[in-house]
C-alpha cells in the first residue's frame, strides 16, 4: 500500500515549474503554502487513523516533494554571490544531521504511538512554513547579484506592468 503513495510525488514535479516562476506565488509564497498543505494533511493522517491513510500519505508526500523542489531554489539564490556556496552548504550540512537524528526521534515517536511520528511531520512543516512566510522576500524575478534598491525597481516595474495587462483585460471584457 506504501508503493501507492510515491504516485503523489510523481506530479509534484510539475506543479513545481509551474509555480515557481508564477506571480503571486514564487519560492517563497509556494514552499510556505505547501507546507500548510502538508501540515493538514499529516493532522488529517493522525486524526483519521487507518481509516484513508494511503490518500492522505499520497497528499503528504505531494507537498512535500513540492516543498522541496522550492527549497533548493530559495536557499541557493536569497545568499548574495560571495555567500552563497557556503550559505547553501551550511544549509545542506544542517540538512543531513537533521535526516541522520530524525529517525532516532521517530522511532521513539512511534514506540509511545503508532501515528504519533505524524505529529513530528506536522510540527516540521508547521515551522518551516511559517518561516517561509516571514521570509523579508521572494528571489522570483530578482536578478541575484543587483542590491536591494535595484531589485526593488525591477519588482516595482513588473507589478506595474501586470497592472497595465489586467486594465487591458478588463477594458477588453467592457467592451465585449
């Protein structure tokens, strides 16, 4: 039954080339969402007991590979270029001790409560989605080595732009 659940990571892939460049959503705004999702889904999972595990594992592993296929991006490009190998390096090594004591703490988890490692799940992505959303800023659009000012001028023009092409649509739809 667990093979059934990889087939929510399948599509994750593509919703991700679709969202990260997308206006209103980007890196930072989508890893935050999708980690919402995927809280929900995990407090679904241990609400819900055996009753629709499978679907909600199949939701679960949906978000978090799209969670993942927004982190790499993020980290890689919010550290300026003199930066930005250690940056994501340190963020990678962080990364691995987490993926080495995570199991420990499971299994722990899962001896006091069959579905209780759910809640660790659910904690994990209650966290990084909130500090998703605090993010200062998306690096979608931003070209990486300008300053803020410089970033801030071109983000400025593009929401202005899609201003102009919305008036163009609605005055279109007017005068149909």
């Amino acid at each position: 039954l667990l093979f059934y659940t990889i087939l929510g990571e399948v599509p994750s892939l593509f919703v991700s080339l679709y969202f990260v460049e997308k206006a209103g959503f980007g890196r930072k705004y989508t890893l935050a969402y999708t980690n919402f999702a995927s809280l929900l889904s995990f407090v679904l999972a241990y609400i819900t007991g055996s009753s629709i595990l499978v679907p909600l594992f199949s939701m679960s592993r949906f978000f978090s590979k799209l969670s993942w296929s927004m982190i790499y991006p993020l980290t890689s490009e919010v550290y300026p270029t003199e930066f930005r190998t250690s940056g994501f390096g340190f963020a990678s090594a962080v990364g691995r001790i987490g993926s080495v004591v995570m199991p420990y703490v499971l299994l722990g988890l899962f001896e006091r409560e069959t579905l209780l490692p759910l809640m660790a799940f659910a904690f994990a992505s209650l966290f990084t989605g909130l500090a998703a959303y605090f993010m200062p800023f998306d690096t979608r659009g931003r070209a990486l080595d300008l300053d803020e000012h410089e970033n801030t001028q071109i983000q400025m023009s593009e929401l202005l732009l899609e201003k102009d092409e919305l008036a163009d649509r609605d005055s279109i739809k007017a005068a149909n």
